[in-house]
C-alpha cells in the first residue's frame, strides 16, 4: 500500500513533560465513560498522588478505570497505594510480577486513552522528574495527543494487553507474544508495537525503511544503542550525503546505557553523523524524524526496546508535524554539546573507555543474550 501523507489537524505535540502531564490530568477530568492508563513507572510522589485523587474522582462519577503498570517500574509503589481507587471501582493491574524466571520483559508502553476519542503517547511515565519543561526543570520528555480514529485504535490494544496482564508469565509469553508485534493503519498515522517473540517486528522494519530513503534525519533517544542493522543504515545514509543528526543525553539517569552509547560514538562521527549531547536536564524524550516522516512512543532506539521490552510508536507522514519535530528538536540542540573527534578524544581516557567497553558489552550483549535465554526457558515449560 502506497504510503499516504495525512492531515494532521488532530495532532497536538507535547514539547515537554510538564504539558504532557497537565494534558492527561484534564482528559482525565473531562472523561465520561472510560480511562484507559498504561505506564512503566507510576511514582508515590506529587505527581503520581495528584493524578491518583484525579482517577478516583473519575470512577467515583461513574467513569470505568483502568490501569496496567509495570511491576519493575512501579516496584517502589506500596500494595495499597491505589486502595482507594479499587474501592471507587477502579481496577488494577500489575504486568510479569517479579520472578527470576521470568524478570527480563517488561511493559514500557505509556499510554492514556479517555473514553476512546482522545489519547497520549510519549515518553514520560508518572513521576516528579517529568513534570517540568526539560531546560530550567525536570527531565526533557516528549510526547502527542491523538484524537478519535487513533484513540480507539490504541483502545483496543490496551484491552488486549489488559488480559495480557492478568496472565501468568510463562503462559502469555509464547503464545501472545508475537501477536503483540502489531501494526495498525489509519488515515491519522499508524500504530507500531513491538514486543518479545516470533517473526516480523513492525517498528523495526519501519524504522529500517524510512531512514534507508530519507535525506534529514533527527534521532533523540536517551538510552542509544541500536542493532547493527540500524546502526549501520544510519552510517550509509551519511556516507551518502544525508543529514543525520543525533540528540543524545549529556546526563543520563543510567550511567551503564550512557557509557554504552559512547563507545560507538568514534565510528558514528568517522561516518559523518552529528552527535549532540543534551545539557541542562536529564534527557528522556524518543522521536525520530525521518523528511516527513515522524515517530514519537515510548520505544528507545536501542536493542531492548526494539526485542525485548513491549513498547509503543505512533508513526505519521506529514510535512507540517515533521516541521514542527524538527523545530523541537532544534531548540533543543541549541543547549546540546557537539561531540566531535577532539571533544571524544579529550574526554576518553583509559578508564573511561575500559568502562564503556564492559557497558557495551552488558547493554549489546549480556542483555540480550539473558532475555533470549529466559524466553526459551519459558518456552520449554509448556513443551
């Protein structure tokens, strides 16, 4: 199917944390009939509690309630924490509660869908360090808000990862799996899934094609390790006189990803990619802006969440929203370091590379290999 360029006047970009957060509390208080709420991370601080009273004054007028979050993400969460929202007639769900067998995958979608007509996706989970714009406070996060046709598209997803949820890890990981790989079309974008299993991943066969063609291109990714076929469609399209830019984070809350990404800064730069290092903030939004094509979700552009971890893009083509991407994404890089052969050199001494090399080779390799393991482990449990 041709890919057609959409108009996309119900297309709002959240440029920082700060507006995303603001934006899901009013759907919130404007919903009539259902919330749907998907998260990785859902902190007991003041964001998290002031959204809590917000869902509970939802289900207490009647509005049905419910949420997935992650049990790693959310581990600081005490069991009580969302009593009172069950009492109002909210339910609940905790995703792949934590075993050793079973520790690896993990539900990093963060989503807001209210009564199936209006929806958030990004990269910001429910926590203080969002709620700010990302230069002058809090971590610099991302997102968009979707109206009807793609609000009930990811619905719909969210129902199905909602029985995902209640099912026991080793049972849901063969035989839902592959099915959660999905892409789904409409006239307002397309929606990416991915997630661990079999066969074709949509958004990284997405991703593959729309950089393999496209002349600009903007990356902003905090944790940046991508699969060598990624890695290396990025280095040709360089070689071939394509803009390729990169907004990486000069702080990061990982310190192991970071050193990661910076070990393969040599070869990037040699192939003419532009690295900038974000400054001011920690950095945590993911986009990537390809001509007219744009992608915004909660998928890093590292191996995990392109295999691993279950995650979400939101996929458009579209002049004036990729115009406003790279808007974004150029005020941004006016605060970002440029990271060049000499910055690299002067920055890398003995110790640092020995530490990004061991970081490299836990994040590309150790990682990977201990997910694929617990996965057939699982398998083998139903043979």
């Amino acid at each position: 199917m041709a890919d057609q360029r959409q108009n996309h006047a119900d297309i709002t970009l959240l440029p920082s944390g700060e507006s995303g957060l603001s934006q899901m509390g009013r759907l919130v208080d404007q919903a009539r009939h259902n919330i749907q709420l998907q998260m990785y991370i859902y902190a007991d601080d003041a964001a998290g509690r002031r959204l809590r009273q917000q869902l509970i004054a939802a289900a207490s007028r009647g509005v049905r309630v419910r949420i997935i979050i992650d049990a790693l993400g959310s581990f600081s969460l005490g069991a009580d924490f969302f009593a009172l929202l069950e009492a109002a007639g909210g339910e609940v769900r905790v995703f792949n509660p934590l075993h050793l067998g079973r520790f690896s995958h993990r539900n990093h979608r963060k989503l807001l869908v209210c009564d199936r007509r209006q929806a958030i996706v990004g990269g910001f989970n429910i926590g203080a360090e969002y709620d700010g714009d990302g230069v002058d406070k809090g971590w610099l996060d991302l997102g968009v808000r979707v109206g009807a046709e793609l609000a009930g598209v990811l619905a719909s997803s969210f129902d199905r990862f909602f029985v995902l949820a209640g099912e026991r890890q080793p049972r849901f990981m063969r035989l839902r799996g592959a099915t959660e790989r999905r892409e789904v079309r409409c006239d307002q974008g397309r929606m990416l899934l991915s997630g661990p299993g079999r066969g074709t991943n949509p958004l990284k066969a997405s991703l593959l094609r729309d950089l393999s063609r496209a002349g600009d291109i903007c990356i902003v990714s905090p944790y940046f390790l991508p699969p060598w076929s990624l890695r290396r469609r990025l280095m040709k399209r360089a070689r071939h006189g394509a803009r390729v830019r990169l907004l990486l984070p000069g702080k990061s809350d990982v310190a192991l990803a970071w050193y990661a990404s910076r070990s393969i800064y040599a070869r990037l730069i040699r192939a003419g990619i532009e690295i900038l290092e974000y400054q001011p903030q920690v950095l945590h939004a993911k986009m990537v802006v390809a001509d007219e094509v744009v992608l915004i979700g909660s998928a890093n552009f590292n191996t995990r969440s392109l295999h691993i971890d279950y995650e979400l893009m939101l996929r458009f083509k579209d002049a004036d929203l990729s115009r406003r991407a790279k808007g974004w994404f150029d005020h941004h890089a006016e605060r970002a370091q440029r990271i060049d052969r000499e910055t690299l050199r002067r920055q890398s001494g003995l110790w640092t590379r020995l530490r990004q090399r061991v970081s490299y080779w836990m994040m590309a390799r150790l990682d990977p290999l201990v997910a694929r393991w617990l996965w057939r482990r699982s398998n083998q449990h139903l043979d």
